[in-house]
C-alpha cells in the first residue's frame, strides 16, 4: 500500500478505528464487545461475550496505520501476562487502519497454539517512557527552524 494514500492519523486515532472494526467485527459473528480500555482493571483492549454460549473472548489488539507485514508485535509486560494466563486469548492484529478503503482493512486473529509459539520466543527489552505533553511540544516546535529545501532523489 502506497503510504501517501493513507489518511492522516494520530497513533490514538488509529487505535480507536481498529477498536471500532473489532468491534463491528465481533458483533457481526453474533457476539456482543465491548471496548474496555477506559476500565483501569480491564486487562485487554476488548472483551467480547458469545451470549448464546457464554464465552469470553479476551482481545488484545495491536493495530498497523498500514500493512504491519514483517513487524515484530511489541507487547507490553502487562499485555503478555493476560495472552499467557487467561484461556483462549485471541490477538487481533488490525492491518491498513489509515486506509481511505475500509475493505483494506484485515483483522488478522493470532490465537491458539500460533499465540503460543510466538510467545514462547518473545524477546524482553526495556524501556522508559519519558512523558513529553502536549504543551511542551507545541513550545518546541514553535521555536523550531524550517529544514532547507534538499533534493530527496
């Protein structure tokens, strides 16, 4: 996919737009979701209730602006507690999320013994996060200068 072709979006935007799919997504099979993200004790992005039978489904999702093919999934310590301790976790990779197409979009389901192979070889690494808010941001860039024009060929 042509990455001048997709819509313009925060990192926010994108995540809510593949929560919205997910959800249309869900429901769509005959199960109710819901997004879970604002509950501080929710541990996955979306839980999904088939009502005729009862079950949970726990969806972590990991959404791509575009294709996301051949990158790594970065799962944080708390994401890879729930996908190993809960039963039948489902990973729902949301694929060309800024796409103006919504057929574009795939929603690709890593469950099951495919879950569990990719993290028996997860890699830890370790970060910190440093908050930088908006505001201090907007000062920056303010006072930043324009880049001269170069050739990009």
């Amino acid at each position: 996919m042509n990455a001048t072709k997709l819509l313009p979006m925060s990192n926010r935007e994108v995540e809510d737009r593949a929560i919205a799919y997910v959800i249309a997504y869900e429901e769509a099979a005959g199960r109710t979701a819901s997004d879970t993200r604002i509950d501080r004790i929710a541990r996955v992005d979306v839980v999904s209730r088939d009502e005729a039978t009862g079950q949970e489904r726990h969806i972590e999702i990991k959404a791509y602006g575009g294709s996301g093919r051949g990158e790594d999934l970065w799962l944080e310590p708390a994401q890879i507690e729930v996908l190993e301790s809960v039963p039948n976790p489902h990973l729902y990779i949301v694929t060309n999320v800024r796409s103006p197409e919504p057929g574009s979009v795939r929603i690709l389901d890593l469950t099951g013994d495919e879950l569990r192979e990719r993290l028996a070889v997860k890699r830890p690494k370790a970060y910190f996060e440093v908050p930088l808010p908006t505001s201090m941001y907007d000062k920056m860039l303010a006072k930043a200068d324009p880049l001269p024009d170069f050739a990009t060929d």
